[in-house]
C-alpha cells in the first residue's frame, strides 16, 4: 500500500525566507503528484500538479518538483509571506485511481 | 476551472440521530466522487468511491451501512452519517475530477461535523 510522508510535520520561518517542504512515497508507480494547501477548518486548495512523466510545475513563487524513481517531491515557497501561513498537503495518485495524501507540514510564516 | 459544492460547512447533532453530507459538481459532471475524513491534526483518509448509478466502494475498516452514500446524478453524491455518536465527529471532504480536463482532483470546502 501507498505511504505518503511530509518532512518537516512544521515549519516556522520568517517573512521574506525560502523554504523548501519535502514529501516522499513508497511505490513510485503513480499518476501525478498533487500540492494542496489547507487553511484551518477548510477544504484544499490545489497548488501544483506534477504528471508523472514531468519533472517540475511553477505558479507564481510556487515551483515543486517530482523525482518518481526515488519517490520524492518537493514544493519550493520562495519569497514566503504570512499569508502563506497554511498546512501544505501532497498527494499521489495511483495508477488504480487512488488518492494518497502526506501526512502535512504546517508552516508559519512570521511578520 | 472545475468547482465542486459542499454543504454544509458546520453540522452539529445529536447522538443517535443522522446527517446528510451534500457534494456537487457546479460546473462538469462528476461519474465518480471521493469522501474523505480527517481527523484532528492528521491527514485525510479515503473512506468510499462513489459511483454514479452503482454502488459505493468502501475502504477497509469503514462501515458502509453506517456511512451510507448515494450517487443518483452525475453532479450529486450524499454521504449519510446514520446513528452518529461523538467519535463520528470529524471534517469530512468530498472531491471529484472534471474529466473534461487533465487537471488533478478538486476538493469541495469540507463539512465540520461535531456529534454531541
């Protein structure tokens, strides 16, 4: 079965630094990877989608990237502002349909 | 893009007593649906697939006659929690894909459920 882990589980930084949140999974025969950020008591918002036969999606000063062989992904936050205060979830999808979700990294960003 | 509809937000109930979950595709049809569940401070778990016209598949370790789901168009799944009791308490997520699109799933806003 798929096991899908988010290191660091938080992550304090302040306003203005780079930062760098890393998910790893154990089967590498997936779909896509998925980023979402979570507010508190709210749903998930999309932020990048990697196929699996591409490397790396950026959107604004988001870039995250997807290393299949090795079952590692990360999502770079450059520039972090204290809006990007948040639970940041990936997410594989296998070939079968199924959806794995990271255990999360909750990052605060300080002003 | 795709936007999928969760109501409602915040639910409070009884013991014993059932709540119905809504989750609709505004703007694509949906054939199949996801519920998730999560717990505090813990990440979302796949509780059941709906299909559209057939029955639900459930992950293992979930009750299917407890979290009864119904898929009766392509833009409206239900998840029915029957007989709550205080450890249903949870948030509860349904997604779905527009499959018009290569683009990952879209998540509704997710459902607070608190059972007193």
């Amino acid at each position: 079965k798929q096991e899908v882990t988010q290191i660091p589980a938080a992550l304090s930084v302040p306003e203005g630094e780079n930062l760098v949140l890393n998910c790893s999974f154990t089967d590498s025969a997936i779909y896509n990877l998925q980023w979402f950020r979570q507010d508190p008591g709210k749903g998930l918002t999309s932020l990048l989608l990697i196929q699996s036969s591409q490397r790396e999606q950026t959107s604004g000063r988001l870039n995250a990237s997807l290393d299949k062989s090795s079952g590692r992904s990360t999502l770079y936050i450059a520039a972090s502002q204290p809006g990007d205060s948040a639970t940041y979830l990936c997410a594989v999808r296998n070939i079968g349909n199924q959806f794995y979700f990271g255990t999360g990294t909750s990052l605060t960003v300080i002003p | 893009g795709a936007v999928v509809s969760q109501h409602p937000s915040r639910v409070i109930c009884k013991s014993g007593t059932s709540v119905k979950i809504e989750c609709r595709s505004l703007d694509f049809q949906a054939t199949t649906m996801f519920w998730y569940r999560q717990f505090p401070k813990q990440s979302l778990m796949l509780m059941a697939t709906s299909n559209e016209g057939s029955k639900a598949t459930y992950e293992q370790g979930v009750e299917k006659d407890k979290f009864l789901i119904n898929h009766a168009s392509l833009t409206l799944s239900t998840l029915t929690v029957t007989s709550a009791h205080p450890e249903d308490s949870s948030f509860y997520i349904c997604s779905a894909r527009d499959p018009r699109t290569s683009e990952g799933y879209t998540f509704g806003s997710g459902t607070r459920l608190t059972v007193v």
